[in-house]
C-alpha cells in the first residue's frame, strides 16, 4: 500500500473512533523554534521535544532555530512552510504578542493554531553591583524626577519587561512615553550590559539572572508576580506598593490548515508530555511556574492577551 494510501486510511479510521488520533502522530515532530539558541524558547521548545519523546508520544524531535523580529521571522516561515503539516509545532509566547503589535509584520498569528499556552515566567527587575541605586524605590524616585534618566534593558522591544517598565512608570505618576528602554536581542547581551554597567536597571526571566544574583553580580530589586516566588526572597512590585503584575507566558501553535481532528491529536500529544518527569523536571530548573490551558480557552486568552497588552502599548507610546 502506498504511504500517502495508508496515512489517509489512518484518517479514516480515527475519523470513526476506530483508531486512536494519537496514531495520526508521524514518527518525527518538527519544532519551530523563532529564537536564537539559548533563551527562554530555545529552552522551552526543547524542554518540550525531550517531554514528548519521554512519554512515547513522539519518536523524534526535530529543532529549527529562526529567530530575529521577536518571533516575526520564525513565524513567517512557519506559518509559509508547514501549511497543513499536523506533525508541526513553534513555540510562542507573550514576546510575539507585542512583537506583532510594534512591527506589524506581514504575518499573522491568527493564520496559524492555537494548542496549549505551557508555562508562565515572571521577570526579575536587578540593579548593576557597583549600582548608587539600592532598591526599586530609589528607581521610582530618579524615574519621577526624570524618566529618560532611568536606562531600562531587556529582551525585544514589546516585550514582557519593556512592557513592565511602562506599566510601572504609569503607576507612580511618570510619563511612560518617556521611558528610555534599550532592547538587546537575547538574554546573553542583556546580562552582559547589567554586569558592565551599562543599564540602570535590567529585566529578564528570573533563571537568566539567578546566577548572577547568587553571585552578588547583580542585586534583585523586585519581581512581577503576584506573590513572591518560591524559594526565592525578592519582593514582588505590589508588595512595594506598585500595582504591576505582568508574566512572560509561553506556549505552541500548530502550523495552517489542520484539521480539528488533527488540532485534538496534537494537543494531547502535548498534554501528555506535561504529565511527564522530564517535563517536571524542566519546570523546577528554570523556575517555570505551570500555566497549561488548552483548545479554544487558549485561543480565548491569546486574543484577550493581545488586546489588552496594544492597550498598554499604545498608553506608552510603543505603537
């Protein structure tokens, strides 16, 4: 029987419930990844790709690394090259979201699937060691003074901190339009500007600066979740009497033009790799807090996520 002959009887059968749609999983899953090697989707998509193997839902994982835009150009590719490919995954987040929104670029997200939103990561605010600034309220001082004054350094412009830093400027009474936010475009470039001195404030996920913060290289000032973290002693900007509360959230979408039945297949391979030890283990060593939603509940959020952060964006001036 020829493969295409077969691959559709497959169908057929999972179609009727005879067969189950995990069977329409092709050996090899092929992950998008719209990163550079090394940062929080690089970490992400593999972290997942090892899940998937380990619980047997997928034989082989395949990685492409297209990164540039904040996601913009691994989505492009994605979304032009793996039209109706049911075996095909890029991971996303939050960061897309306000890429989309400040470049505009001729892509969209809604051209491809939603599957499951995966983890949330919240970012850490730190000072440069040798810093005259001591904690987020000496920050909040010199940023009322003068906001151009307070050099913020992060991922991509649109991203989680930049967004964060507005949000925080319009809570104590500064112009967020204002604020003087360099984007760098990995986390390695970011570190190496706190550590030299070269920001006054930088923001990350929290596992890209522990180490430096362990160190005494870096002192954290203040963390965005709403609590604090666990195990971990820095107070959350509410505690401090800044209403900002903002996660880095990432997840997966599947590529154009799958089927429901397909877009079913999918996400349960994928909640079935979260159920896995590795998976768990990934979580607890970058201090990932869980944050699985799935199917069209995901879908929902994506779309509320969007409007809510081009609301914040365009108070700040970054659209």
């Amino acid at each position: 029987m020829r493969r295409d002959t077969f691959l559709k009887s497959l169908a057929a059968l999972a179609a009727t419930g005879a067969l189950p749609l995990s069977a329409l999983a092709a050996a090899n899953v092929k992950m998008m990844i719209p990163a550079n090697p090394g940062g929080g989707w690089d970490t992400t998509g593999r972290a997942l790709g090892k899940a998937m193997t380990e619980a047997k839902v997928a034989d082989t994982v395949t990685y492409d690394n297209k990164g540039g835009a904040a996601g913009a150009l691994g989505l492009a590719q994605f979304v032009n090259g793996s039209k109706g490919d049911a075996n095909a995954l890029m991971v996303m987040g939050s960061v897309m979201l306000g890429g989309i929104i400040t470049g505009k670029p001729p892509v969209n997200l809604s051209q491809a699937t939603p599957i499951a939103r995966l983890t949330t990561e919240y970012n850490v605010f730190v000072l440069p060691a040798n810093s005259p600034l001591k904690s987020m309220k000496d920050v909040v001082d010199q940023l009322k003074k003068d906001p151009g004054s307070v050099k913020w350094g992060g991922g991509s412009r649109g991203s989680t901190e930049h967004i964060a830093a507005a949000m925080i400027a319009q809570k104590v009474g500064a112009d967020p339009s204002k604020i003087n936010y360099v984007a760098f475009r990995g986390g390695g470039e970011a570190t190496a500007a706190v550590l030299g001195g070269n920001v006054t404030v930088g923001g990350s996920g929290y596992s890209e600066f522990a180490e430096y913060i362990a160190a005494g290289k870096m002192k954290a000032i203040a963390v965005t979740s709403a609590q604090r973290l666990p195990g971990i002693n820095v107070p959350t900007l509410k505690e401090q009497g800044i209403d900002v509360e903002i996660g880095n959230w990432r997840g997966v979408y599947g590529a154009p033009g799958i089927s429901a039945e397909q877009r079913k297949a999918l996400t349960d391979m994928v909640l079935a790799a979260m159920k896995s030890p590795s998976w768990a283990e990934s979580l607890k060593k970058n201090d990932w807090t869980p944050a699985v939603l799935s199917g069209d509940a995901f879908a929902k959020f994506v779309d509320d996520d969007f409007a809510s952060l081009r609301a914040i964006m365009a108070k700040s001036g970054m659209v």
